[in-house]
C-alpha cells in the first residue's frame, strides 16, 4: 500500500515523465519537415539531396541517446548519493533550456546548435531513470509492476498529446504564426513548471544513501557491467536488441509516413496520438491484469515477439492501402506496454536495494547505447528504402526475444522477491 508522501511521489514522477515524453513525442511530426523537398521548414540547404536529409536526421537522432549513454549512469549514481529529487529537479531544468535551443536552431536553420540541443537534452534526460528509482523507492514487491505500468501510461499518455501538438502547433494552416519551432517553445515552458512542481510537491524517497565516490567513467564501466554482472548479464542482451529495434522503427516511421503514404504532420500526429491512446488502455486495463497472473519473465516471452510481429506487419503494407496502418496500434501498443513495464520490473528486482537508482542507470545506458546507433544506421540505410528500418527493427527483436528465451532462466532467479 503506498502512503500519502508516496502518493505525491507517483503523481509527480508521472507527470515528469509524461512531459518528458511529451518533448520526444512533439519530435516525430516535426523530423520529415526538416528535410523533405516540399516541406517549408526544410532545414538542410538546397544543395542536399534527400538521402543526405536522411543521414542528418538518423545523427541528429543520434546525438541525444549518444549523450545519454554518458550521463544517465552519473545522474544514477548522484541520485543514490544525494536524493532523488535535486537531480530530478536539475536535469528537468537542463532539458527545458534545451527545447529553446531546439526552437532557435529550426529559426535560424543553424544545424550545429540543433546538435547541441539534442546533446544537452541527453546529458540531463537520465532523469527517467531517476524517475523509474522513485518508484522502485516506494513500490512493494506486490504493487511494483502495477506502479511501473503506470509510468507506461505516462509514456502513452506522452505519445498521445506529443506527436498531436507537435502536428498542430507547426501547422500555420491553424495559426498563422505556427511553424516547426513553435512545439519546442510549448514544451520549454511547461518543462519549466514541472521543475518548480518537483521541488514543491516531491517528496524525498531516497533511504538508503550509497557513500560510493562519483565515479565520472562509469558509462564505460556500465557496457562490463550490465553483461557481466549477475542478474543483469542474463537480461542486458535482450533489452539492448529490442531498444535497438524499437529505435530502427521510430527514427523513420514519420518520414516513411510522409514520404511512402503522403501523410502531413497534422496527419501523422493524429497516428501517434491514437497510438498513444492504445497504449494508455493497454497499461490502465492489459498491464494491471496481466500481473496479478503472470510473472514478469513469462509475459516478456511473449510481448519481444508480439512487437517484432507487428513492426514487420508495418514493412509490407503497400503504399495504396495507407487505412491498413490503423489496424496495427491495438496490437503494437499492448505487447509494447506489457515489453516496457515488466522489462523495468525485472531491472529492479535483479538489482540490490542501495544500487537501486544506479542499476536502472545502468539499464538506461544500455538503453540509450542501443538506440544511438541504430539511428545513425537508419539513416543510411533509408537511402535504399526509407522503410527498410522499419524491417531491420523488427528483425532485432525478433534476435533479442530469442535471447531472452535463452539466457533467462527462472530457476536462478527464484530466491529473488523484492
């Protein structure tokens, strides 16, 4: 059962991650503008051909998971030393400043400081792991799945209202004075308040402080420990693949949107928002039952090869048929929802308690590694097809589900309730 100051923290912790979500969520309508021929906020300069656009978009990509990979680690361990919620409060600052830097980089069409935009919003974007502490903090080992479903719904709830407002606060079709800059200023301020709202409102749940030194070369530690150490090394491949393919995915889905299906960004944004409300009712109803029946390993068997399915369902719909892509989300976001929670789950229960927040730190690294590179490859690797990525992500689950099914197994595992 959580408490009143353990109520306060889910509420704050799910609105910082739904707003965080939400800056990544107002990204996928905006990309294809940024290099497409026919769009007006085209970026790149006239002499760039398309394919060069892709290669920009799959290292612009790139640069905030890259940036990631070195910070979230550190952002763990400092959370595990001095409390969660001074860092969560200064890394949400860190990410607002970088919206702005994001807005005036698409105004100005200054390509570098759209990079070191992206590069500052990863340094600080470890807040998610600090975010995913907070719950292990307060979580039983009954509610713990339960309350990371919940983040789930962040997440969704994220991709519902992100890609919508990015689709319409660029559109100047509505408003005149809308353009691809004007989401990155909408998510600047309210990242701003939810600062304030941290301090306010979150209480400290840190208990048990570590008195480790800050080790600033623990990223590349991380990549020995996360497939070395007990209990992650047996799940580490599988969250690296299917990060990886997951990101194949979402790097060039918009563009393949736009570009295989003729959708605008309004269009595109109304996808993701319904995308995002399947995922909402597959944490709120799917992740909640399926919990109190099945262990978190026995669901991950399953939901890995569900997602691969239906990414691959994705590369063969033909370009004539573009209503065939609504009937995918239902069965993308449940077995998506169901990898994200209990994929979480087991991160904090193979992890001792005082390492808590460093271990999801280390699991977030991983993470962010995986999606870093294939970014920078997606964007190569459109220049044949631009929905070719769509396919190798599925492929790559497909490779970390079997991995999964190999390198787990229950019975090491039994002694580990909490």
């Amino acid at each position: 059962m959580i408490t009143g100051s353990g109520s306060k923290a889910l509420l704050t912790v799910f609105l910082t991650i739904f707003i965080d979500m939400l800056g990544v969520g107002v990204l996928i309508p905006i990309f294809p503008l940024l290099v497409l021929p026919t769009s007006p906020f085209r970026i790149i300069p006239n002499s760039w051909s398309i394919t060069e656009g892709f290669i920009l978009l799959g290292w612009l990509s790139a640069a905030f998971p890259l940036a990631q990979f070195i910070f979230a680690p550190i952002l763990g361990q400092l959370a595990d030393r001095f409390g969660r919620k001074k860092v969560l409060a200064l890394s949400i600052f860190g990410t607002s400043l970088s919206y702005v830097l994001f807005a005036i980089g698409i105004i100005t069409k200054n390509i570098p400081l759209m990079f070191i935009s992206r590069i500052m919003d990863g340094c600080t974007g470890g807040n998610i792991s600090v975010a995913q502490a907070v719950i292990a903090d307060i979580s039983t080992p009954e509610n713990r799945a339960k309350n990371f479903g919940l983040i789930g719904m962040a997440f969704g709830l994220g991709f519902i209202l992100g890609p919508f407002i990015g689709g319409k606060l660029a559109d100047p079709h509505l408003v005149s004075w809308f353009n691809a800059a004007t989401p990155f200023y909408f998510t600047a301020i309210i990242s701003f308040i939810n600062m304030f709202l941290v301090f306010k409102f979150l209480p400290e749940t840190l208990k048990v402080r570590s008195d480790r030194r800050l080790n600033i070369t623990r990223p590349l530690h991380n990549l020995t420990l996360a497939f070395s150490r007990p209990g992650l090394r047996n799940i580490m491949p599988s969250i690296f693949f299917f990060n990886a393919g997951f990101t194949f995915f979402t790097t060039f889905i918009a563009v393949t949107f736009a570009h295989k299906y003729g959708l605008s960004q309004g269009q595109i944004g109304n996808y993701f928002a319904y995308v995002g409300i399947m995922i909402v009712i597959a944490q709120g109803l799917i992740v909640r039952q399926v919990a109190k029946k099945y262990k978190d390993y026995q669901v991950l068997r399953f939901s890995m090869f569900g997602t691969a399915s239906c990414l691959m369902i994705y590369f063969f719909i033909p370009a004539l048929h573009t209503s065939w892509i609504y009937f995918i989300p239902p069965f993308l976001a449940t077995s998506n929802a169901l990898c994200m929670s209990f994929i979480a789950t087991l991160v904090t229960r193979v992890t001792p308690l005082n390492i808590r927040a460093e271990g999801l730190g280390i699991s977030s690294s991983v993470a962010a590694l995986s999606q870093s590179i294939p970014a920078i490859l997606s964007g190569y690797i459109a220049i044949l097809n631009p929905t070719l990525p769509i396919m190798a992500g599925s492929l790559v689950i497909f490779l970390g589900a079997i991995l999964f099914w190999l390198l787990f197994k229950p019975k090491d595992f039994s002694h580990l309730t909490t």
